[in-house]
C-alpha cells in the first residue's frame, strides 16, 4: 500500500515506526532520548563564552588596547599590562560560568540515567532512559515518569484506562484519563506484546501538547489514534499498577522537550546602562587622544627646539599624529575602569552567597535554603516590573481540603472559629456554627437527620470518584478524581460517616455504619464550564429514582422549585461567609422523579447521546429538562489550599509596583477561583473575559474593549486610586493562541497592561514563553520575572528577563533551569523586596563609585599633558598605578557592593513603595552618571592644581633638590588615593567593621607598602623611577598639609550638596533613615486601620458581583467509568 512507503528524497510531513522491528527503527536514525539543559558543551563552551564577555564593551575596549599595545613603540606602558590583566578576568568569568554549567549537566546526567523496563525478546529487561530509541515497547510503573513519548498499548485497568498527572507538562494536578484502543487492551503480559507486529505512522514531533495524529496497523487494520493514547515525557503514571507502551517520540523530540527552548544568555539593565556609558567614556577617551595627539601635533610643526635641535622632520608629523592618537589611547585607557567587570562579578557572587544563606528564606520542612544560580543577575531583581507566575504549586499546595458544609440552614465546620461558636440569646434561640460531631448527633437523631442523609448520600452517590484499595495500606480506600474538589468531597462524605468504596459499570456501593448500600447510577450529566453542575439520576436500594446535583449557585438557584425550598436565604447568607474567606463553594440540591418522568426523559437523552452532530449541545438540553424543580439542600466550602503567604505577598509586590500575571494550565474556572483567593482579583475589579472562537472573533473583542477603556471620558481632577475602575483580564489558551499572532498582539498587550491583574488559563509551555517575550519586548524599559515550579515553566522562566524556580512537589526541572531557586513563593517578597533592593543600590555605587575613582585619577593625567607638551609622559610609576585598581583601590567598592544597606529588611518590607527606585534607575542613570562625572572634573581638577602649585617649577625639597616628576606623581597619587577613601566613606549608610577595615585599611596599605617598594624595588630594578623619591616626599610638610587639605576640601564641596539636598529635596528614603534612626513612629498603621473598616463596611456588597464556586471535570469521564468494577482482579502485566 503506497501509503505506508517512505520516499526517502524528500522529508515525509509523517514518521513511520515498526513494532518490536529495532532494526528497520535503526535505519531512519531517530534521534536518541538522552538530553542536555546545559548552556555549553565542549565545542560550543569557547565560542559562546566568548561571545557573552566581549559583548560587555569594556572587555571589547581592552582587547583593542592589548593589541595596539603590541605594535611597536606605541605603548608608553608596559605592553603584557593590560593582556595579562584581561586573560585573569576571562579566567575568573570562565571558572564561575564552567561551574554554574557543571551544575546543569550532572543533573541533566541524573535524568538521562533514571531506569525503565524496555521489552526485548519476550522479556523486560532495565535500561536507562537515555538508551531508549524509538520503536521500543516499555513497561512504566505506578508513581514513575513516562521516560519518552508513548502510545499507549494496555494497562492494569480495565480497557487499557490509566491515570496520569501531567502537573510537569499543564500545572494541572488533578489526574487525567488516558485510554488504549480496544484492539490493543487485551494485551497483558510480555510474551503477547513480545509477538506484537505491525506498524505506526505518525505525525512529526512537534509542540502541540493537546493534538496529536497518527495510524496504528496491526493485525490486518489500520487504527486511528488520538491524544487520548499519547503518554508525554514528563507526565507521571498514577493509581495504575502499570502500563506498556511503544516510543514514538525521544529527546529533544518529545512534545515537553519541543516546548523548552535554549538556555539563553541573559544581561541585567543595569548591565546594558553600563555598555551605553562605557561608549560614552570611550567616545570622551578618544577625545581627550586627538587632544593630546592635536597638542603634540602643533608644537611639532611649530616648536623650533623641535626642528633645530631635536631634528623632527615635519614630514614625518601626519604619521606621528595617528601614532601619538594611539599612544594616547593606551596611556588613558584605564579611564575606563577594567577593574569594573571584575569588580562587578565578585561582588554579585558574594551578594549571591548572602542570599543563599538568608535564614528567612530557608523552608525547615523540606531543608530547602534560597539558591542564587546566576549571581549576574541579581541586581536585576531590584528592578522587577512584570512577574509572571504558574499557579499549581506555586500560589497553590496542590491540596483540595473539605472545610465547611451547611445543611437545612444549618452551618457545620471541622474546626469552628471562636467568632463563630454557638451562643444563645435572651430568648434562648441557638445561633452559631455546629462541629462535625454535632452533624453526626443531628443525623442519628436530630430534626435536620432527613436533609442530612440525603445530604451525605448525593456525596456519596453523585460523582465519577474510582475507589482503590491500597496496597501499602490494605482497607485504606484512594480516591482516583479527575477532579480534586470531587475527590475531595467523597473524603468529606467518608470522614463523616458514609463512605464510598465499591465502583461497577452500572453502580455505586457506599457503606455507612456497617452496611453497604448499592445505588444504581442511570446516567451522569457532565460537568462543563457552561453548564458549571453535574447531576446524577439515581435508583435507591428502596428502588426510588432521585435526581442529584451539585454546582454553581448562580445555576442551582434559579433552578430551585418555587415552594418546598425553606432554607434558601439562610444557605445564601452562608454562601456569602464562605466567599468572605476565599472558599469554593457548591450548592447541593435533588429532586425526586417518578418512574414516568425519567422513561420519558430517557428517550430524549438516548437520542441526544447518539447525534452525530453538536451532540454536546444535544445533551445540554436534554439535561436542561430534568434539572428543574429542585430543592436545595446545602452547601459545601472546598479550600484550595494556597501556600503560606501568598495572598500577603501578591499584595506587597502590587504596592511595590510589581504587576502579577498567572499563566496556568488549569481550567478557567480554577483559575479565576485562585485569583480571588490569593487577592490577585480583588472584588472591586471588573473582569474581563476571553473565550472567543476564532481570529476575528478575539480581534474584535479585544478591540471593542480597548476602544471603550480609551473612550472613558478623562476626569477633570485627579481621582484617588481606589476610586478609578480596576479592571482584571482573563483568556484561555485557544483565545490567547489568536491574540498572540501578529495583527492582534499588540491590541492585547495594550488591554493587557491597562489591567492591574491578568490570567491566562489553559496555555502551554510555550505560549507562556511567549506572553513574557511579549511583555519583554514591547513593553519599553519593563523587567521581567518568571516563577513557576515544573518542566512546563522552564520555556517560561528562560524567556524571563530573571527565571525563579520553585523547589516544589512537581520536581526540580523548574528550579534547575531558574536564575534563582527558592521553597515557597512567598520568599519571593524578600527576594525581590530586601535582596533586590540591596543589591541593586548596592551595584550601582560599586559601578560609579569605579567609574569615578578611575576618571579622576586619568583626568590627572590629561592636566599633566598639558604640562609636559603632549608628549605622551606618564605621570605615575607603571607598578604602583597598576596596583590603584587591584589593591589601593580595591577594597573600598567591594566593601560598599558587599555590606551597605540604605535601609535595613524590616523598613524595605514594611514599606514596599521603596522599591520603586529600582525600576525608576533612581540610583543609576544618564543624570546620576553625568553629576558623578562633573565631580571627577572638579576632584581632579583640585588636587592637581594645588600639588602643582605648591611643587611647581623650581620648588626646592628638604634635601636642596627640586622635586623630580615621579616625586611628584607619587604625591599628586596619594592625595588621589586619599580622596576618593573619603568619597567612598560618604556613600557609606551602614557602617560594619568590615567597612571601616576597608575604608581605613586602604590607605593604611598605601602608607605601608610604597616607602618599602619606593626603597627596596630600586635596588633590585623595579621601578627604578623612584630611586631617591621616598625620603623627600615624606620628609615635605607641604604634601602632608597637602594630603590633608585637599581631600577634605575637595569632598566637602560634596558633603555639603549631599546635606543641603537631604534637607532641601529629600528623598522618601532619606525620611525613613530619619525614622529608624530617631524611631519616629509611623502612623500610617492607623490610617490603614480605618482604611480597613471602610472596607469592611462594604464588602458583602461587592461579595454579592462574583463568587468562586469549586468543580471541574474531564469531559467524557461517564462514559470512562461505566468501564470499571473494582471487584474484578487486575492483570498482573
């Protein structure tokens, strides 16, 4: 059959995999199943390193300046200087990059060697992941991940069903149903797939997590396959003994690996504003070269000691000037601080380190400490504007937790509140909440017990809930639930007194004191997302039909019988307190139907279950006319348990200025539900939602809501905030795959922005990598950060301008990828909050504090060309300003970028509106650079002036000499060496021993170390220039009143600008220093508090626009379960 030939001339749009036939498999050389994360391997290690550092101008810069160095007598310094100075740095950049990469690589190893049972011959036999090729039939156990992507042949369940939790692939945790074809299911031990021959052709590998296509041949027949038998790497197998499955995808093929993308190199804003005025140095430098050379230029042409005495042809002047523009080069080229770079990374290292040993954000229950992964971009978390965060184990525990229930008007919890217990008033009327052991009371016994059993019943009856028994634990039930508020409703119904254990295709078994009870299930309405219920018609043991419901209360009410319904607005006023605490809720309801109703009813629900189309809609109506007419029972309150901290903590970050986005493979409804739990969206928000069909559909949505945001009439005075309409945007996958092509993005990204709160549900790996490279790259001058926890947020967290990974029950794919590694999402507030603050104003004093130091001390220079004729003279001994950088000048910005805190934690998380100042670049920016850049001038400008004054030409020294010219660079270094310590020491706000040892120590170094060098190193031929210096500098009174005077001078103009702004145009920081230094006490608390009353006032008013309702569920999971009976035996496989 021409359809099954591959024509190997062309590449096929398919794949062709044969059955237990590895050589044919072998033929089409499939790539392998070994994977790498990694950011380098061997070959691509030096070019990529490379390329990441001279993308830093200033390693560009002094790469040009060794290599003019080497180029005959151009160089006035020594000509390895800058080259040796250069490789060291590459050095330290290579080893801390080669060690972060190592990281990635051994545990990119761990994966590739995990193990799994491959079929060969008629046996399973262990092998490691990474030697699995396509076409090998594997046996997958239960709690183990699916090492490739598999079709799925047979399982230990009934009809090849098998359960999986793709919370790595979606961030959905609760499990989804997979099932094998029926032609394959009967296929239940090695030796009968052993003799399995045939063929699959299938699509090529690609991203698409929810398609896939393909034929299976066996036996003479071609099968058509379908996502339902498609086993993703990534996805866990559970509540399933086992399962046997062929490769089809491996590697970097597979659909999980298709939805990562290459470890990017990342550079920190801070990073990019330091190449823009590297350039603008380099441009100045360049300058100050043609000036000089300019200078030498002009006394050669016009200078007659030059022509009759020293024989300079002029000539020779045109090629002398483009020399001497080199030379000039090289003599300035520390004006552009190479220290900087090294300066940089040690102390991001070290800040890193602080991080990781920060006690507030070390998780005790799971050992797991803070870790910085890419100390380069720390300063980057002081700047963050977006954070896009997952939701399944990142705001969420991945725990559903049955909480409260009312029934009869009746509230019931497991814990009650102390606000809530019951009291008795004057007239001797009970009010308050029961506890579940009253509830137990009120059925045996109480007035309520009818309402209470049937109640407790439809939990126990209404649902498409799997029992297993455990086999660590025989008699403990595990609840198998596509949907986890299910689950978790069965549990409530087990742990109060009726619980479900026994499921057949055409009934349900629940046991309750002591005897079982089988209740005969006729048919199961779905839930869905329009619908937002599911309901059940039931037979009893006593052979009465019921109809049982559960679901939204915007549906169940308007559906209730006009009469007969006593406790309505008593279950309303508890549905509301419930909403109050961000629980889900349901509403429970039944109907009694006679015998007639449901035959008649019957038929049109048959008819619908077999049209051919819209057969979905078909069965919507049909349920339409039997859920009517009901009487409500109740309620249930499911809490979807977030983590600790996390409505605090999305909270802070909105005060701080960050906006949160959630990108969730969970369904909407989930989704939304979170959202108000965690205070993303709060009740006075307007929502937006997106559920559009097609491309013009969601552009003409987008738009219209754009276009009425900007229609909004402006107001004619500025509104408070909490007076201006907040709005929250909602989309689901299939509508933000239209908004994402290219005439739509930017309409959604402006609508995007305009929201305070914005959810994007049910989206793939890599449609959230691209609403954060959206975000990214349109939104100017925003810094992006990505959280999540499993494999499906690596794309995400990658794309990010910073990527955090959380160490959390999905695994450490996330955490392996991220920049940043933490245990619970509410470190994040310190992270960003504390850490980012600090490190961010801490990086930008050490990067101007290196500009300035070195700016100043080759400005020194410049003056001294105008002195010495342009003639290309050093001023200072080649030794000695080599050591400025590495040793004199070192210690003073290490100390700061280490230690120096503005404001201490406890201020910068009481008061998140600092950290605004990262992500305006208060502390860093053209206009702050250009002030520092004029105090170089006049620093330099002052200390070279005065020395040349006072050691002008003829000044006799001590010893009748004059002051020689090296003399005279070591004092005009030391007064330069001395001003900028003090400069250092005004930058300084917290002051710590290490601090003051470097401040002090800095100069107590130079003090030590150059009288021995300026003594010793003459005697054995290095720096012979300083032979006789030291005793005549030393012995001067004029350059110790010197070395006093002119720092101070030269600084106090700065203390004294520095005090007059503090007090004159203050900073919000500056108060708060004031504060915690005087502790003036904040009344903002109090303001808050009334703030809060206000609030109160109004919120059952807003409670009443929008409420969480819990429930979803795979559809089709009815007709999936009518294939179970958990009485027969399982396979053994």
């Amino acid at each position: 059959m021409n359809f099954w030939k591959q024509d190997k001339r062309e590449p096929l749009p398919h794949r062709i995999i044969y059955i237990n036939d590895p050589i044919k498999n072998e033929s089409q050389e499939f790539l392998g199943n070994s994977i790498t994360t990694g950011k380098y391997n061997i070959w691509t290690f030096l070019p990529r390193f490379l390329y990441e550092q001279f993308s830093k101008y200033a390693n560009m810069f002094f790469l040009f300046i060794a290599v003019i160095q080497q180029i005959g007598d151009l160089s006035p310094t020594n000509r390895f200087g800058t080259l040796l100075t250069l490789s060291i740095v590459l050095c330290v950049s290579a080893w801390k990059e080669i060690m972060e990469d190592l990281k990635r690589h051994h545990q990119d190893k761990e994966v590739n060697n995990r193990q799994v049972q491959v079929l060969c011959g008629s046996a399973f036999v262990l092998k490691s992941w990474k030697e699995i090729v396509v076409g090998d039939v594997v046996r997958v156990e239960n709690g183990h991940y699916f090492p490739a992507d598999l079709v799925l042949i047979s399982s230990s369940e009934p009809d090849a069903l098998c359960y999986i939790e793709t919370a790595n692939l979606d961030g959905e945790t609760n499990l989804k149903i997979r099932q094998g074809i029926q032609e394959t299911s009967d296929i239940l031990s090695p030796s009968e797939i052993g003799r399995l021959q045939g063929s699959i052709k299938s699509e090529n590998p690609n991203n698409s997590l929810y398609t896939f296509e393909a034929v299976l041949r066996i036996r003479g027949k071609e099968l058509p396959l379908n996502p339902d038998q498609l086993l993703l790497r990534g996805a866990m197998l559970r509540n399933t003994r086992w399962i046997y499955g062929i490769v089809v995808f491996t590697g970097h093929e597979s659909k999980l690996m298709k939805n990562s993308t290459a470890t990017p190199i990342k550079r920190s804003k801070v990073d990019s504003i330091v190449n823009r005025h590297i350039i603008y140095l380099f441009i100045i430098l360049v300058s100050m070269a043609f000036l000089c050379a300019f200078g030498s230029l002009r006394r050669h042409l016009s200078n007659v000691f030059e022509r009759k005495i020293l024989f300079l042809d002029p000539k020779h002047a045109g090629w002398k000037f483009v020399a001497n523009i080199f030379t000039f080069i090289i003599l300035f080229n520390n004006f552009i601080p190479m220290s900087l770079i090294v300066t940089m990374e040690i102390v991001k290292f070290m800040i890193g380190s602080m991080v990781n040993s920060d006690m507030d954000m070390y998780h005790e229950e799971t050992d797991t400490p803070a870790t910085c992964r890419t100390s380069s971009l720390i300063e980057e978390l002081g700047q963050i504007d977006y954070v896009f965060s997952d939701k399944t184990g990142t705001l969420t525990c991945n725990m559903m937790e049955f909480k409260l229930l009312t029934i009869a008007g009746i509230a019931y919890a497991d814990v009650v509140p102390d606000t809530k217990k019951l009291v008795k008033d004057s007239d001797g009327r009970v009010s308050g909440w029961y506890n579940y052991k009253h509830l137990m009371d009120h059925c045996d016994n109480g007035q309520t017990s009818p309402w209470i059993k049937e109640f407790l019943q439809l939990l126990a009856v209404c649902h498409t809930v799997i029992p297993e028994e455990s086999e660590e634990e025989p008699g403990k039930i595990i609840f198998q639930a596509s949907s986890p508020d299910e689950a978790a409703l069965v549990k409530g119904a087990q742990m109060l007194g009726f619980s479900f254990h026994t499921r057949k295709p055409k009934s349900v078994i629940y046991k309750h004191k002591n005897q079982d009870y089988e209740w005969e299930v006729l048919n199961i309405n779905e839930f869905n997302s329009t619908r937002k219920r599911m309901s059940a018609l039931v037979r009893g043991p006593d052979g009465k039909i019921k109809l049982y419901i559960k679901g939204a209360d915007t549906v169940i009410l308007e559906r209730l019988a006009k009469d007969n319904n006593p406790f309505v607005d008593t279950t309303c006023g508890l549905l509301e307190e419930y909403a109050n605490e961000g629980l889900r809720t349901l509403c429970i309801a039944y109907r009694d139907i006679s015998e007639q109703e449901y035959t008649e009813w019957a038929q049109i629900y048959d008819k619908a279950a077999t049209t051919i189309n819209n057969r979905g809609e078909a069965l919507m109506k049909a349920a339409e006319l039997i859920e009517k007419d009901l009487i409500l029972l109740g309620a249930t309150a499911i809490e979807d348990k977030l983590q600790d901290g996390v409505p605090d903590t999305i909270h802070t970050l909105a005060e701080a200025g960050v906006r949160v986005w959630v990108l969730t493979g969970d369904r909407q409804e989930t989704a939304i539900n979170i959202g108000f739990s965690c205070k993303l969206i709060t009740d006075e928000m307007t929502l937006i939602v997106c559920n559009e069909q097609s491309h013009f559909e969601t552009k003409e949505f987008l738009q219209s809501k754009l276009d009425a945001l900007n229609a909004k009439p402006k107001p004619s005075t500025p509104r408070r905030s909490n007076e201006v309409e907040e709005l929250a945007l909602v989309i689901d996958g299939k509508t933000l795959e239209y908004a994402l092509e290219d005439d739509v993005k930017m309409t959604f990204l402006e609508l995007a922005t305009m929201c305070k709160a914005v959810i994007c549900c049910r989206v793939s790996p890599l449609q959230k990598a691209l609403v954060v490279k959206l975000v990214k790259d349109n939104v100017e001058d925003a810094s992006t950060l990505a959280i999540g926890d499993g494999a499906n947020d690596v794309s995400m967290i990658q794309a990010a301008h910073v990527g955090v990974g959380i160490s959390g029950l999905e695994g450490l794919q996330a955490a392996r990828a991220a920049d940043f590694a933490i245990a619970q999402f509410r470190f994040l507030k310190k992270l960003l909050l504390v850490h980012g603050n600090w490190a961010y104003s801490r990086i930008c004093k050490v990067i101007l504090f290196s500009f300035y130091k070195n700016i100043t001390l080759y400005l020194i220079q410049l003056w001294f060309a105008f002195n010495n004729g342009f003639s290309g003279e050093t001023l200072f001994e080649t030794w000695t300003a080599s050591c400025y950088n590495i040793l004199f000048a070192f210690f003073q910005p290490m100390a700061v970028g280490m230690f120096d805190q503005y404001l201490n934690a406890r201020t910068l998380e009481k008061y998140p509106k600092m950290y605004k100042s990262g992500q305006t670049h208060a502390f860093y920016n053209n206009n702050v650079f250009l002030g520092w850049f004029v105090t170089c001038i006049v620093h330099s400008i002052m200390i070279y002036a005065s020395f040349a004054l006072a050691y002008g030409e003829g000044q006799i020294m001590s010893e009748g000499r004059t002051m020689n010219m090296w003399g005279f660079g070591q004092m005009v270094y030391t007064a330069d060496l001395i001003t900028i310590t003090i400069k250092a020491a005004l930058m300084v706000n917290t002051w710590v021993s290490a601090t003051f040892l470097a401040i002090v120590g800095s100069i107590s170094l130079w003090f030590i170390l150059f009288p021995i060098y300026g003594t010793v190193g003459p005697m054995v031929n290095i720096g012979p220039e300083l032979q006789g210096v030291v005793t005549p500098m030393f012995t001067s009174l004029a350059f110790w009143m010197l070395i006093l005077l002119v720092p101070l001078v030269a600084n106090l103009r700065d203390y004294v600008w520095k005090s007059f702004a503090r007090m004159a145009f203050p900073s919000d920081y500056h108060i708060l220093q004031e504060m915690v230094q005087y502790q003036i006490p904040d009344m903002a608390p109090r303001f808050h508090a009334f703030k809060k009353q206000i609030q109160k006032a109004r919120l059952l008013q807003r409670q009443k626009r929008q409420r969480g309702f819990a429930f979803s569920q795979t559809d089709g999971q009815s007709d999936l379960i009518r294939h179970y009976d958990t009485t027969k035996q399982k396979p053994r496989g």
